[in-house]
C-alpha cells in the first residue's frame, strides 16, 4: 500500500480559508483520524484527497508522486452525509457503485450480499433505500464504499447514525482492513472511538493544522499526568502544591498535576495531611481534554502551541 | 464496460422506470387522442349520428338566377375542401381497412350539400317549421346586381361546420349557373380550377442548362427530414434536460454526487448521463411518433419511399452532434441552479440560442444556402445544428463546407464538454449556493 502525503494544501471559498497550508502524511497499515470541530476543514481535506474538490495550491503525492486517476480508482468513499438513491433498490446501488470501480455486474452484485450479510444487513438487497433505518442506510453505504476491495479506505464520519453495536462492528471492519496493510482514513468526532481505533491523528482548526502525530506523542506533549483518587474527605486544591486543578469523576476526584510533578508527589502530599485514600490511579490525559484544550488555545491566539508539521515531522 | 456506458445504462434504466416518465410516454399517446376525440372527431360524429348533415338546405331564388341542372350536380360534388376531404377519405379507405371510423368522419364532412328549391319564402319556412330543411337562402329579385343572399336557420349561431359547408355550396352553385351558357365547358372548368395540379410538373435546370423533372415526394422529403430532425433535436433536448435536471437535484440533495465525483471524472459523468437520458428521450420521442404513425401510415410510407438516404444520415450527423454539445451546455448551467426551476430556466437558455437564430431568418437561408449569413450560421457550433439542416435540405450545399461545420462542431462539442463539466462539477458541490462569476471563469480556465 502506498504512503500517500497532503502536500501543502491550501483551499479557500468566498470568505473562508478551508486548508491553508496542510501538510501531513498517511501510511500504510495505520488507521488515521482526522480531527476538528465543525467547520474546521476536515471535508474539505477529504474531498481533496477523492478529486472531488481541486486545490487552490499545493497536491496531494502517492509514494512522493502526484497522485494519479487509477490511484483514486482503489480509494473507497464514504461521504459526510447519506449518499445514496432514495427511491431505488439496496441491490441496484450498489451494483452501480461496484461498476463505478470497475467490478463487472455479477461481481459486484455477489459481493454486495456478501457485505451486507457481514454487516447484519441480510435480506435487504431488494428494499427501497427510504424504507430503511438511518442507521441501516450508513451501513450500505459503507459496503458501497468496500464492495470494491479498496486498498485506501476514506470515510468522513463514518459512525455518525450508528448505535454502539453497530460502531463496534465498523470499528472492527476497519480494524481489519489497517491490519490487511490497508491504509484507513477517516475524520470523525467521537474522541472514545478515535482513542481505541486511530493509531495517528491529525487535528485541523480553521484549516489549519494544529496537532499532528501518535496518540502517545500528543498525549506526551500536550497531556498533563493525572491521577483517578479515592478520598473519604473534602480537600482544598490550595492544600497540595503540585495539582493544577482537581475534577469530580463519580465518586472519585480526578486531580490533574501542574507541569513536572509526579504521582508520587502528590501521594506525599495527600499522606502528609493525613488524608485517608482508598483509591489511587494514575490516568492518560483523554483525547477530548487535548483537543478541547488546543482548540481554545488557538482561538485565544495561543499560536504557540500550534504544531507545524512538514515532511512527516512528528508532534 | 467503459464508466461511460455504466453511468448511461444506469441513467437509461433509471428514467424509463420513472413513474413521471411511463405517464408521460405512454399518456401522451392517450391524452392526444382525447384532445382530439373531444375537440376534433366527437362534434363531427355527433353530426353523422344526428343526421344534420344529411339535411337538404333550402333555396328560394326569386332572381332566377339557378340553373335547375346545376341544383342537381351540387348534390352530387361540393367545394374544393370537400373534394379533398373526400380523397383523403378514399385513400385512407384503400390504404387501411382499420381506419373505417376515420374514414366515415371524413366522409361525413365532404359529403356534398343537396339543394331543395322552394316558390316561396313561406314554402320554406313551413318546411323548417315541419322539420324538413333547418336552414335555407334566399336570391332577392335584384340579387345579380346586389350580390345580396338572405339566409334562414333554426338555431341563432352564425358559426358551424353546417353552416360553412352550406355557404359554400352555394357559392359554387352561383358560380357554375351564372356561367353555365355563357362560357364553354372547358374555359368554365378552367376558371373554376385554374390549375390541375395533378396534371401538372415541375422540371429542375441543372447549373449546365440540363432540365429534368422535379420529384415531387423527393422534394417533400428534402423539406420534411430536416424539419422532423429539427423538432426532433428540440423535443429530445427539452426532455432530457428536463429529466437530467430532475436527476441532478436528487444527486445533489443526496449527496450521491460526491461518490459519483469520487468514482468517475466529471466529463464522463456528464457524457454518460447525456447518452444515457438522450437515449430515454429518443425511445419517448420513438413510441409517440409509432402511435402517431398508426394513424398516418399513409404518410410515413410515402416519406419512406422517398428517404433521401443520403440527407438523412447527415441530419442524423447534426442531430447528434447538436444533442451532445447543447445538451452538455444546457446541463453544466442547468447545474448551477438553486432550484430544480431556476435551473430549467438557465438550461433553456441554449435551446432557445441554438434554435432561434436559424429558425428567425430561415427564409434567407433557403433562398441562399450558401450566402454569407446561412455559412456563418451554419459554423457557429451552436447554430450549426439547424442552419445545416436547413441548408442541406436544398441540396445545393457543397462537401467541403459540410465538412468545415461538421469539424466547427465537433471543436464545439469538445469545448462545451470540458466546460459543462467544470460547471458541472463546481454546481454539484455548490448546495444551495450560487458562484460567483468569478469563480465561474476560473473553473472554465481550468478546464
């Protein structure tokens, strides 16, 4: 599979700068999340990527060459929105989908069945698209985008519309394919099923590109250690030196350390007031807190921590 | 299969399983025979089964200007009109034994009017009053020097296929006694049809000075090929433009656009769809013109017979041509709408430049088809279409200059193509939002 590169790629509309200047690098095996709140240009990278949207400046390289018609022609799609003929047959869209990509009608009519078995969808092939539940309808359109056998797979909000049971069975499916050396792409904001699944992200803001890396590389840059304790009594934040500020999780608190303390600092410190601790868990910053936390930076014009990532640089 | 001929079966398959579009097809066939049944054959059936044609109509002529022998002729053949009526009747008769009802209407309307001469004035009304006549005219004493007719009927409408058909009667009943005697049998048929045009002919002299005669149907069918072409290349562009339109509005609305993008180049998209609809619009075009064919077999066979191969198959060339190229423009503008209307109302726009030029200044065209004004026409790619056509329908147009339009169009196709599809390409994303001009220019640029 080829490593495929977002090469300086900038994008505006009328009034809006979609990608200004986007570089980053996806390679094979790994799930890859593309990241940012609503607006920021995540789409609008995708759409790049499919040849949907052209590129005011800049190009998308496939093993460091532009990228090529018959390289498009092995990508699997799913679009942000229900991409599918409302009023036509599951079978006859996704033969047409199949033909698209070059499968013949037997083909892709044998393996639109077999994929909708796989996704517990048996039986539908002859229902019409509005007769089925939302949920149902994202499902046949992601073996619309697999029927093909796609060795890069490109979902945008790939779990939006599906209930637990069923995002855990495109988790999987996705899962499958990173570890077939397929190369999955996708942008979604779910940062539980990012943490489980992605294996690199990329963060966009305002079509910028504010965070860039391994999930353990942004955590070991941007998270703050915190520690999961158990206290039978109430405790001040002034009363321990080295916690920046401490959150109520359930019945435990959740006390997030200041810049260079360490567990065991605050452990020294909690025994030293003679606190009773019944519970004591050293935890990863979540994904979410990151995330929240660069985006307000950002737009309080921390631009500083704005990580500018070239030539597969890391964060 | 190529993606082109993906994206035509499916778009084929699609429209002709439309419910809109079975209706239409098939209902237009039914629809028309309605309009036709209620506004054109139903008042003459009526008629027929009433009897009121059959009615004799009255005379009184007080001037004495009626020959007794010509009354009695009248009864037997009417005005030109009917003549023609009641040859189309016995052709129809001989050509197609189905078309008994049609034959029976026809025969009804040329039946010629018989006159029943009366003494008087009050003869003839206590012959309305008994039901006898419904209507009849009377010649006052001074009618030679007056030309004044008085005319009596039961009914106070002035107008009436009777009523027509018995005025006319009457004028060639007045015609043929006021100069029967006065002028030979052959000068009196001579006044009253001046030319015979079926023992006429019409000879054609060649640039050499070489005369030979001028095939009637052969000419008929050099005016009706490019004229059926041209209907045709209209009616197929409203359709499918139409149907397109329709079909882009739900791909976009559904976003199934963005898979198509991400599956084939907007070129070929454009082109599939095109072929695909052109050819749901053809076979449309197809059934209603098979239907219509039932009820003028007679035409059709005779345009057959006198299939100018040879102007068929470069109409058929210019048809094509001129469906692609402003089928594409009137899709990648068609795209750009806000609304399924607003892009109908955009999309006309090419049919009404391709179609209006040609059409507006025709006769200049036919007097000169190779004069300054026809050869611009005819190689602006987006009138070529119809100026060629039109011009190649007098046969006077040389190889060379169809060759020039052909290759102006297919540089025309080929431009409108990659610039529909930019357009195309830059609609689709555009939800509910119009480009601006700017970016318009900017997306044909790169194209």
């Amino acid at each position: 599979m080829p490593t495929i590169a977002f090469s300086h790629l900038r994008k505006s509309y009328a009034t809006t700068v979609a990608a200004d200047d986007v570089t980053f690098e996806v390679r094979p095996g790994e799930v890859f999340g593309l990241l940012g709140p609503n607006g920021a240009g995540k789409t609008t990278l995708l759409r790049i990527l499919m040849d949907i949207l052209a590129p005011d400046a800049g190009a998308i390289l496939v093993d460091s060459r532009p990228i090529e018609r018959r390289d498009r022609d092995g990508f699997g799609y799913l679009p942000e929105e229900r991409g599918l003929y409302r009023k036509e047959r599951v079978q006859d869209i996704l033969i047409y989908f199949g033909m698209l990509k070059g499968l013949d009608r037997r083909t892709a009519r044998s393996r639109a069945r077999a994929w909708l078995e796989r996704l517990d969808l048996p039986g539908i092939e002859r229902r019409r698209v509005d007769e089925l539940s939302k949920g149902q309808q994202q499902k046949v359109q992601i073996a619309g985008a697999l029927l093909h056998d796609p060795g890069v797979v490109v979902m945008d909000e790939p779990f939006a519309g599906l209930d637990p049971l069923n995002a855990v069975v495109v988790k999987d499916l996705l899962r499958e394919r990173s570890r077939a050396g397929g190369l999955v792409i996708l942008s979604t904001h779910q940062m539980p099923l990012v943490e489980t699944l992605c294996d690199r992200v990329a963060m966009i803001h305002r079509g910028r590109l504010v965070l860039y890396g391994s999930l353990q590389e942004i955590r070991g840059r941007h998270g703050r250690p915190a520690v999961l304790v158990g206290l039978a009594d109430d405790v001040d934040p002034g009363a321990l030196p080295c916690a920046e500020r401490i959150e109520a999780q359930g019945v435990l608190r959740r006390i997030v350390l200041k810049p260079g303390a360490r567990p065991r600092d605050l452990m020294e410190a909690l025994l030293a007031r003679g606190l009773a601790v019944d519970h004591f868990e050293v935890v990863r910053t979540p994904l979410e807190e990151i995330f929240v936390g660069t985006v307000r930076g950002t737009e309080g014009g921390q631009d500083d921590d704005r990580e500018r990532a070239g030539g597969g640089g890391e964060a | 299969m190529s993606k082109v001929g993906v994206v035509m079966s499916r778009e084929f398959l699609a429209t002709v399983r439309r419910r809109s579009y079975l209706i239409v097809t098939f209902g237009m066939p039914f629809f028309a025979a309605l309009y036709f049944g209620l506004f054109g054959i139903l008042p003459a059936v009526f008629m027929e089964r009433s009897g009121a044609s059959r009615k004799e109509v009255g005379l009184v002529d007080l001037a004495g200007v009626v020959r007794p022998e010509e009354a009695a002729r009248a009864g037997t053949a009417g005005g030109d009109e009917q003549d023609e009526a009641a040859a189309i009747a016995s052709r129809l008769a001989r050509a197609d034994p189905r078309m008994r009802a049609a034959r029976r209407i026809l025969e009804t309307v040329s039946a010629p009017v018989r006159f029943r001469t009366f003494a008087s004035r009050a003869e003839a009304i206590a012959a309305i009053g008994d039901g006898t006549i419904d209507r009849f005219y009377m010649l006052p004493a001074d009618y030679v020097a007056s030309g004044a007719v008085e005319s009596y009927q039961v009914d106070d409408t002035t107008l009436g296929v009777a009523g027509n058909r018995a005025a006319r009667s009457l004028e060639t009943l007045l015609e043929r006694s006021l100069l029967a005697g006065r002028l030979s049998r052959e000068v009196r048929d001579r006044v009253e049809t001046p030319t015979d045009a079926a023992r006429s002919s019409s000879f054609l002299v060649r640039p050499g000075g070489a005369v030979e005669p001028l095939d009637e149907a052969a000419r008929l069918s050099r005016v009706a090929i490019p004229v059926a072409f041209g209907f045709l290349l209209l009616m197929s562009l409203m359709t499918s433009a139409g149907y397109m339109i329709q079909g882009m509005s739900e791909e976009k609305e559904s976003r199934v656009i963005e898979i198509l993008l991400a599956s084939v180049r907007p070129e070929e998209l454009l082109f599939g769809k095109l072929l695909g609809l052109g050819a749901a619009g053809l076979l449309q075009l197809g059934v209603w013109v098979s239907v219509a064919g039932f009820a003028t077999s007679l035409v059709v066979a005779a345009a057959l017979a006198a299939l100018d191969l040879e102007l068929f198959l470069i109409c058929l060339v210019f048809f094509v041509l001129g469906f692609l190229m402003i089928g594409s423009l009137m899709t990648g503008t068609g795209a750009l709408g806000t609304s399924g209307r607003e892009s109908q109302q955009l999309a006309a726009l090419w049919s009404v430049v391709a179609v209006l030029p040609p059409v507006a200044v025709a006769v200049p065209i036919l007097d000169d088809p190779n004069g300054p004004l026809a050869r611009a026409l005819g190689w602006f790619p987006l009138t070529a279409p119809i100026t060629m056509m039109l011009r190649c329908g007098t046969g006077r147009v040389p190889a060379w200059d169809i060759l020039v339009s052909v290759l102006c169009l297919l540089a025309g196709v080929f431009l409108a193509l990659r610039s529909a599809a930019a357009l195309f390409r830059l609609g689709l994303l555009m939800y509910g939002k119009r480009p601006s001009l700017r970016e318009l220019a900017r997306q044909i640029r790169r194209a």
